[in-house]
C-alpha cells in the first residue's frame, strides 16, 4: 500500500515538474526588430503568466497589447485583459412574428458592419446599408456575412418567431483590433507561429526566439 502511495506521489511529482519546466521554456521574447525597421512584431512571454504583444507599422504607428497566456498541447492562447463588449452570436430584438425580417450587423463593440454583403439560406445575397441593416421576406434559416477580404462568419437561426435580429459578429480587419480573444499560436522549434484569420492558417514562418535585449518597446 505504501508502495502504491509512494507511486502516486512520485508520477504526480513529474507531471508538474514536466509543466513547470513547459512552461518556462515558453517564457521569452519572440521577434527580432531589425535596424531602422520599417514594421515590426514582438510577444514577450512573460513568467507570471502575462504577454506584452508588440505591433508596429511605419504608417500606421506603434500598439502593444497585455493580457494573459497559457498553453494547450503545441499552442500558445492569448487573451487581453480588455475584451469586447459582446460575444458573438445573435440576439432577438423583436419577438413578435413578421414575414419581412429586419436584421442588423454589429462588431462585438457594436459598431455596425455597413456595405458588407450577406448571404442568406446560402442563396440570396444581400448588401447591408450605411448603419449594418438589411430586409428580408422569407423564413431564414442561415446567414454568412462576408468581409471585403473574404472572411466569413456563419449563423444558424432556430426560430422564425422575430421580426429584429441583431448579429454581433467577429472583427473582420485582420489584427487590427484592440483585443485577441483566445487567439492562438503555434509553438513550433523555439518560434511562435500567428494565427493568420484572413487566410484561415497559421504563418509559415514564426516569430523566432531571441533575447529579452532585444525588446523594441
């Protein structure tokens, strides 16, 4: 019996050995930025469990972005301490029954997605107006909307009893928001690989490891 404890003891042990040690071998900066960088791309992996997410474009300027890390098997998941205001999905404004369904599209802070096109049942297209709203006579069953780059975000409606809905849908400009909500990277030989949401695939090359000397920020 005690044998039996002793085991137990002794594979819990190693288990969090093994994590500790895993995670520590995260922990660093990732990216180097070179001389008089015109762009540039920086995550510092921090021990206590924190990330500083560093993007800067001559054009466009510099933003760092902090929240939370933590790993699941070979990918690294990052969370900002701000989030937005909504989660995605769809919300019935208006329960009464209507033949002609008035639909809105909003981003998760609420700003509306005007001129983008729609796609309902998976055959009619429609094109939303300046404030993200469009018509439509029929039941609906799905709804696809698409950024300008090709981005889609899919719906299943399960009711016909609405006559508003509003959709609260992903940020459609790739990395530009202020937030990453369980944004993921892949950990692969000593590189962090981004998770590119406009190609639907990670990056081919990462964000290789490299001193904590060679922070840009």
């Amino acid at each position: 019996m005690n044998k039996y404890i002793l085991t137990i003891v002794s594979v819990s042990f190693l288990m969090l050995s093994f994590f500790h040690t895993n995670k520590k071998s995260i922990v660093g900066l990732y990216g180097k930025c070179g001389k008089s960088y015109m762009a540039c791309t920086q995550i510092d992996i921090k021990e206590d469990s924190t990330f500083e997410y560093y993007v800067f474009y001559d054009v466009g300027g510099a933003s760092i972005k902090k929240g939370n890390w933590k790993v699941s098997k070979d990918t690294l998941i990052l969370n900002t301490f701000n989030q937005p205001k909504f989660e995605r999905g769809y919300h019935i404004l208006d329960s009464s029954y209507s033949d002609i369904k008035e639909i809105y599209f909003l981003d998760r802070d609420s700003i509306p997605l005007h001129y983008n096109t729609v796609v309902i049942n998976q055959t009619d297209s429609l094109f939303l107006d300046a404030n993200g709203i469009a018509k439509y006579k029929l039941p609906i069953n799905d709804v696809q909307i698409f950024g300008l780059n090709g981005q889609k975000n899919t719906f299943t409606i399960k009711t016909e009893n609405y006559s508003k809905i509003v959709f609260f849908v992903d940020d459609f400009i790739c990395h530009s928001q202020d937030y990453l909500t369980n944004e993921k990277l892949l950990i692969e030989n000593n590189s962090l690989k981004p998770y590119y949401h406009c190609h639907n695939k990670f990056a081919d090359k990462g964000l290789k490891k490299t001193s904590i000397k060679n922070k840009a920020f």
